[in-house]
C-alpha cells in the first residue's frame, strides 16, 4: 500500500515562496554589476524615502516586546527609528561600493594539454536567511544576497513580524519597478516556527541556510536542517587583561566592548583580569562598568577586591562562565597567568571573539595563535568583530564554523564556485 504525504497549508505555501525565489533567481544572475548596484541603491533611497511609515510599522512591534516584558538587549535590537532606518539603507549603499564577487576567476590556467582551466565565483542560488528580531538583518541579508546574484527567502520571527513587513514590501516594490521578479526577496514570517521547519527541508529549492540569532535557534536548525547550513554562532565572547597591559586603555577596551551596543553577538560577555595587576586593574574599570549600569558577576578573588573598593557585584556561578548575556551584565574572574586564561577561554568560549590586552608580544602572540575562535585579537574592543568594521559593508552574519566560511561573512563567503573548462576538440585518451 502507498501512502501519500498531505502538504499542510504552511507546507505549500512556503515550499511555494521557495520555488518562486528559484525560479527568479536566474533574473539576477544575468544582470550585471552596474544594474545591481543600481537597484541596491535604489532600494536605499526607498527605505529612507519610507522611514516613517517602516518606523510606524516597527512601532507595533515593539509595543508588543514590552507587553511581553522582552530583555532590553533584545529590544535595542529590534528598535528602529529614522536614523537607524537611514543607517540600514547606508550599508546598502556601502554593499553597492564593494566589488562584485560574481565572475572572480579564483585559479586557472592553460593544462599541458591545451585545456583552457578556470575555476571562477557563481551565485549560491538562493539563500535561506532564519533570524530574531533584528529587522536589520532583513535588509542585509536581502542586500548581500542580491549583490552576490542570489535571491532569499526571509524568516525574522514573530517578534519583527510588522517591521520585516514594512520592509520587506518596500524591497519588493523596488525589484518591481526595475523590472525584476518580486520573488528574489520573499518572507515567511506569517508561517511562524512551523515555516522554518518547512524551510529546513526544502532541499533542492534552498540552496544554503544561514541561522542567525540565539543558541536555541542555531542549534534547531544545524540539528535539523537538511539543507546545507553555515552555522553563524553565539557570541560568548572574552577578553584578559594581561599583567603587562596599559590599564587606562584597558578600562576604555573593557567599557566599549561591554556598553557599547549591548545586545550584539561581538559584545564582551567574560572579563578575564591577571592575578598580579587585578587589584589595580579591577576596580577602576569596574566602576566605570557599574556607572553604565552593567551588573557584575565576579568570582570570589575579584568579588573580595571589588568589595574592598566599594564596588558592588554578585557571586559568579559556573552558568555565568557559559552565559552570553546580551544585557548590561558581565561575568569578572581573575586568573593566575596567561596558561590560566587559555585554559578559561577553551572551556567556555563558543569561538567567535576573544581579545588579550597586553604590551608583552610574546603573549599577545601566544593569545593569538593558541586561541582558536573566529575572530581573535590583541589590544583592541571585540566590537570590531563585524563585516562593516572589517570592511565588507554588511555583513550577513559571523561563522563560527570552519567549513566554506568563518567569521564575518560578507560577498565572497556567500558565493559558490564552479571550474570552467574550455577546449578545443579536446578527448580523453
């Protein structure tokens, strides 16, 4: 006896939207740089022409984050208004700056026998794009994509539904008057989680997916997905304060790192301090920390030299050590030495940045060949570890993965390649 499997109304409509991004896609593939670049801009000028109405729609959202009581840092990102909305068209325009991967002859050559050889950079098709509550990664996402000749199928969560809406319509309304399918930009909030499952399984129609968001989303999909993944990590990031590092700039490092923008996967999360300079050291940028509002967790050394200088923390459990917070909190433990902080780092981190400040080259070069993350770096804030401040315009989310692309992924790392292979009567013998 057959059985015949029964679509669900969510099956068939999102097998639907990923069947028309195929079939529109190979419209992009055959435009060129300048028309691409074209049309990102033009998509920029109507994000900003539409500000109000995108910041209204966002306005919806984030009522319902707050009746929901969401975390602050979760909130920030979701927040938009017209300067963010005007920053999020700027990446487009950066992403129209950047040269176009497609084409790229990546090796080749002329073989011995008079084959022609190359192997060059081709669209990946389209992309599948499962994200929370960040509407600017709607716009990224969609940008890059379609600057690397692919187009995308978007799932932003239930949270951004009314944001990714509005910006998502204004999208498509542009593809639309350059004579462009709809299509290449498609979204799927509407069919909730049920829609990412559905998305998962759509092997043939998608032909990478890239999870961006909390470790419970990421590890759903890499678990789950039969279509290929880039796993786009959390961002349990550290950094140690060396016995031999300026503990002025270290104040400023550790304060940037941790306030700057707090809801971000590259915000400091674990603040490792040198046991011989931790008296001098914690206090200061502790205070500085607690000024901004940044809850403490320390360990017992540090909650006693913190304490002993007036300011306040909490006990640190070994939860906090695995925690990325995305909130104003920080976990402090003071270590013994560099060995110490290694050790720490390869316990706990999820590979994606760590940062020793240090004026001794000899540790700053052990930090930077022994630590293996994506992104590693020496007397600097881990708020650098971002496509934009690497220089790839927007980014469409930071591998912690090593296969095909790691760290911030900008044009290139959402390419596939193929080899040419030109002759001229050539056969085998």
């Amino acid at each position: 006896m057959t059985v015949t499997r029964r679509h669900t109304d969510v099956e068939t409509a999102v097998l639907a939207a990923a069947r028309a991004a195929k079939e529109a896609q190979p419209a992009l593939a055959r435009l060129h740089r300048s028309q691409k670049d074209a049309l990102l801009l033009a998509m920029a000028d109507a994000l900003v022409e539409r500000s109000t109405e995108i910041v209204e729609a966002n306005a919806h959202d984030l009522a319902a984050a707050d009746a929901s009581g969401m975390e602050a840092g979760l909130r920030d990102r979701l927040a938009l208004s017209e300067e963010r909305v005007a920053a999020i068209a700027q990446q487009l325009r950066d992403a129209a700056a950047l040269p176009d991967p497609v084409g790229e002859v990546v090796r080749g050559g002329l073989l011995d026998n008079g084959l022609e050889l190359r192997q060059v950079r081709v669209p990946m098709g389209v992309i599948g794009m499962v994200y929370e509550a960040r509407p600017n990664v709607t716009v990224d996402a969609a940008g890059l994509s379609l600057k690397a000749g692919s187009a995308v199928v978007l799932r932003g969560g239930s949270a951004a539904l009314h944001s990714n809406t509005a910006l998502i319509a204004v999208l498509r309304s542009v593809l639309a008057a350059q004579g462009l399918p709809e299509d290449l930009v498609i979204g799927i909030d509407e069919h909730g989680r049920d829609g990412v499952d559905v998305l998962m399984r759509a092997r043939g129609l998608v032909d990478l997916l890239i999870p961006r968001g909390g470790a419970g989303l990421i590890r759903r999909v890499v678990e789950n997905s039969l279509v290929p993944v880039i796993e786009t990590g959390t961002g349990n990031t550290h950094v140690f304060v060396d016995a031999s590092a300026d503990l002025e700039q270290a104040a400023a490092i550790v304060h940037n790192a941790k306030t700057q923008r707090v809801g971000v996967c590259n915000s400091l999360e674990t603040l490792l301090v040198h046991a011989d300079v931790a008296e001098r050291a914690l206090p200061a940028i502790a205070a500085g920390l607690v000024e901004a509002g940044v809850r403490i967790h320390a360990d017992e050394q540090a909650g006693e030299i913190l304490a002993a200088a007036g300011v306040a923390s909490e006990p640190a459990t070994e939860e906090d050590w695995d925690t990325e917070y995305l909130a104003l909190e920080i976990a402090v433990r003071v270590v013994e030495d560099l060995d110490a902080a290694l050790e720490h780092i390869r316990a706990w981190s999820t590979g994606h940045t760590e940062s020793i400040l240090t004026a001794d080259l000899r540790s700053q070069q052990r930090f930077l060949t022994e630590v293996d993350s994506a992104v590693v770096m020496a007397n600097a804030s881990t708020r650098f570890s971002d496509g934009g401040e690497f220089g790839f315009g927007a980014e469409i989310g930071i591998s912690t993965q090593k296969l095909h692309a790691r760290g911030p992924m900008g044009l290139t790392e959402i390419t596939a390649t193929k080899w040419i292979v030109v002759g001229q009567g050539h056969v085998r013998p």
